[in-house]
C-alpha cells in the first residue's frame, strides 16, 4: 500500500531527466548543518531559524547547480523588485543562467 499510494513520486524521475535516483548530493549538502548544529542553536527565534533554513537552502541549491552563491544572490536580490510574479521561476538556481543569458545581448 505504501508504494501504491506514493507511485507518481517514485516514478518522477522518468519524466525529468534533471531528477537524481538518488539523494547522496542533498545528504552530503546537509551534512554542513549537521556540523554546525550547535553553532546555529540560538538562531534567536523560530521565526529566524526558518528564514536562515531557507537561505541555506537557496544557497546550497546554487551551488549544487554549479552556481556562484553571491553573484546569483546579488543579481536576483537586484531583479527582484521589478521582475514579473509569473516568471518568477526563471530565478530559482536551476534556471537562473539561461535567464541570465536571455537579458544579455548576443555577441558578434
């Protein structure tokens, strides 16, 4: 019943071809947070410990696409006010350098 009910999930990957059958890069990601565990205690509430979970997880994303954490930061963080809700997608880690290469003029 168990694989029943999760078989889309566990099929997903034969859609996507940028989906990993396994998940040794994400463990290895989260291995930092592991070791830094007690350092990160007193985050200063949980309310912060969520926002810094999230940038560590942008952050680890980028790196995991190959991707300069600052300069995508930087240049997403300076887009971001005026860039259209509907393409926000375009600015995730994973999509971020065709849409950068998309706003740059072609080279002659």
């Amino acid at each position: 019943n168990y694989m029943l009910r999760r078989w889309s999930s566990f099929t997903r990957f034969l859609d996507d071809g940028r989906i990993c059958l396994s998940n040794n890069a994400a463990e290895r990601a989260l291995r930092g947070i592991a070791l830094g565990r007690k350092s990160w205690l007193f985050c200063g509430s949980d309310r912060c410990g969520q926002r810094a979970a999230i940038l560590y997880s942008l952050i680890v994303s980028a790196k995991m696409n190959d991707i300069d954490p600052q300069a995508w930061l930087a240049d997403v963080l300076a887009r971001l006010p005026a860039y259209p809700a509907h393409r926000i997608d375009d600015l995730l880690p994973w999509n971020w350098r065709s849409a950068k290469l998309r706003t740059q003029p072609a080279a002659a």
